[in-house]
C-alpha cells in the first residue's frame, strides 16, 4: 500500500512539474530577448499608460487612450483621458480632449470609425466605477463630443472593439469570468473561454467565441476581414466579414508564439500587433514598476496567396519602453504604448 501511495505521489509531483514547465515555456519565460530596432525613438512623457493608439488616416492626428492603471489598482482614479497627439508638428505634446471627464474615467482599447459623410467616430472602452460601457464621441473642430453611452451585461471584460458604422462595433472580451477564482482558473489553465461581441447600434450579439483571452481586434480597409489577436492562445484570428449583415466566419489562426495585444493596420494594410514575449514577467511588472517587461512589435504583410509574411520589428528589454500594448504606424513614423509606463514612444523607422 505504502508502494503505490508513494507512486502516486511522485506521479502527482512529475505531474505537476510538468505543467509548472509548460506554462513556463507557453509564457514565453525562456526567451532571450536581444533589443533591436532599424529605426531610432524619442520618449514623449506627460502621460501615464498610454494603453491603445490610432492615427487619423488624412490628419495625421493620433487618438490615445491613457488611464493610470497602478492608481486605479491601488483604489486611487485613474485620471484618464483621451489625448490628441499632432503628428504633424514637431515637438508636440499630447493635448486632453475631455479634461472635463471624471476623474474615475477609465478608458481601454479605442477605435476611430471615419464615415463617409466626414462625421469621424471615436469609441472607448470604459471600465469607470467598476462598470463596463463603451462610450461614443464625434469628432467636431478638434474636440470630442460625447454622443451615445452602450452597456449590457455581456460586456464581462471588454478590452478592445473597433467601429464598423456610426454606432456599430465589435469588441472583444478577454475572459468569460469578471474576477475571482474561475477568472484564476481561465487565465492558467490558459482556457479558450472568451469571445467577440457586436453592437448593432440597439443590442450587443455573440460573434466569435472559444478564443484563449480575445485582445486586440480591428478590421480591414475594405471590411471584409476581422482580424481578433488572442494573448494566451499567442495567435491571430482571421475572419471573413460579411459588410452587410457583419456576420462573420474563420479563415485561419496564425500561431506567431507570443502574448498578443492591440492591432492596428497602416494605409496599406499591413497589421502592426504589439506583443508581450514574456507573459509572467508582464504580470510582475504590473504589480511593481521596478521590475521591467519586454515590448515586441510584429509586422503582418499579406501575400497574394493569401499567407502573411511575419517581420518583428521591435524588441526591447523593457529599459525604452516596458510592456508595449500597441504600435500604431503612419508612413515612416511609429507611436509605441505601454499598459502602465508614464510616457509613450515617437519612433522613426529606417
């Protein structure tokens, strides 16, 4: 009897050890990181975590999403905005657009819709007072005027959405559980359990689901693909979008190894996903500046045959710009932002 309990046990232990080594190695914790980039970066500060970025396509304005996640972490308001950054003028500085926002304001991925008719669209995702709505602003003379709040209890934990209409999207959630320890549980046992939902422009549908934490999520210049970046499954979802009923269906998942966040897509449309190599140590850093998380930037090329030609073109220790959730990419110019850091990157690519 002795024999087999002490079996067991070394059976449990080895066990044990040997999913401890594949969520290690799934998280990217052996990773060498050798800094690189073909380019060179100037911090501009003034801002704490500078989560997502988009750049107007014609103004060459950027749009950044900023919330001081410690604060609001430590109980304290977050002091959010949404920040306007001129591209076009040298030295700029990043202006607030609502400085009248309360002060528990707490924005998340954004996304610019430009229509037709030259009305532009900004959508947030805001987590303000523990509740999760995404707020609609049009652009008017520079500034953001507030014009729908949408809210439904299948928003668990909305994390980036991209505008397909005056007053439709998609969005992402990234787990099934708001907190606790079911969301535990989804995270580490790296559990495909999160989804994309649509907003009609009256009522939130299921559009995607069985996704390993649904993150980044943009579409097409065309609209005819929606493209959803999951972190622990490490992939790039690919769907055919359907512009009239905005149904969609997968085309393919591209494994590309590493923690993925925001997307965004140049006027080409190449995609440019920011990624997290080292997925426990960004949970580290998260609790504690000190200790720094590498920033990865992938370029996505399509070829005509339909596969993707992969470049990274950014790696950093985390001593530049530590934790980088998006690259958003205009011409030769790059803007980098981190989840938690108090500045962002203006970078120039070689």
């Amino acid at each position: 009897m002795k024999k087999w309990t002490m079996l067991f046990l070394l059976m449990l232990i080895l066990l044990c050890a040997g999913w401890v080594v594949d969520l290690l190695w799934s998280a990217g914790q052996f990773k060498t990181i050798d800094s690189h980039f073909s380019g060179t970066c100037r911090p501009v500060e003034g801002i704490v975590g500078a989560e997502d970025i988009t750049i107007h396509p014609t103004t060459g304005i950027a749009y950044i999403s900023v919330c001081d996640r410690r604060a609001v972490g430590s109980g304290e308001p977050g002091n959010g905005g949404i920040f306007a950054y001129d591209m076009n003028t040298n030295g700029a500085l990043p202006i607030n657009l609502i400085p009248e926002a309360d002060p528990d304001f707490q924005p998340h991925g954004i996304s610019l819709y430009t229509g037709q008719d030259g009305q532009d669209a900004l959508f947030v995702v805001n987590h303000q007072g523990g509740n999760n709505t995404i707020e609609i602003f049009l652009l008017r003379d520079n500034r953001l005027v507030h014009q729908k709040t949408a809210a439904d209890a299948a928003l668990v934990s909305p994390n980036d959405l991209v505008g397909v209409g005056p007053e439709q999207f998609y969005v992402t959630n990234d787990h099934r559980h708001p907190g606790g320890f079911k969301r535990m549980v989804e995270e580490y046992a790296r559990q495909a359990w999160s989804n994309v939902l649509f907003y009609t422009g009256s009522e939130f549908v299921e559009a995607a689901s069985g996704l390993g934490y649904a993150n980044g999520i943009n579409v097409s210049s065309d609209g005819r693909l929606l493209y959803v970046s999951t972190t622990v499954e490490r992939a790039l979802h690919v769907y055919d979008r359907n512009p009239a009923t905005h149904e969609i269906s997968l085309m393919k998942k591209i494994d590309l190894s590493t923690g993925l966040d925001n997307i965004e897509l140049d006027t080409a449309g190449r995609l440019y996903i920011a990624a997290h190599p080292k997925l426990l140590t960004f949970v580290k850093h998260s609790k504690d500046a000190a200790l720094l998380s590498p920033s990865q930037i992938l370029s996505l090329e399509a070829r005509t045959d339909g596969s993707y030609r992969v470049e990274e073109i950014y790696l950093d220790s985390g001593a530049e710009i530590s934790g980088s959730s998006v690259a958003a990419v205009s011409g030769n110019r790059m803007l980098i932002g981190a989840v938690f850091d108090p500045k962002f990157l203006d970078c120039r690519l070689d």
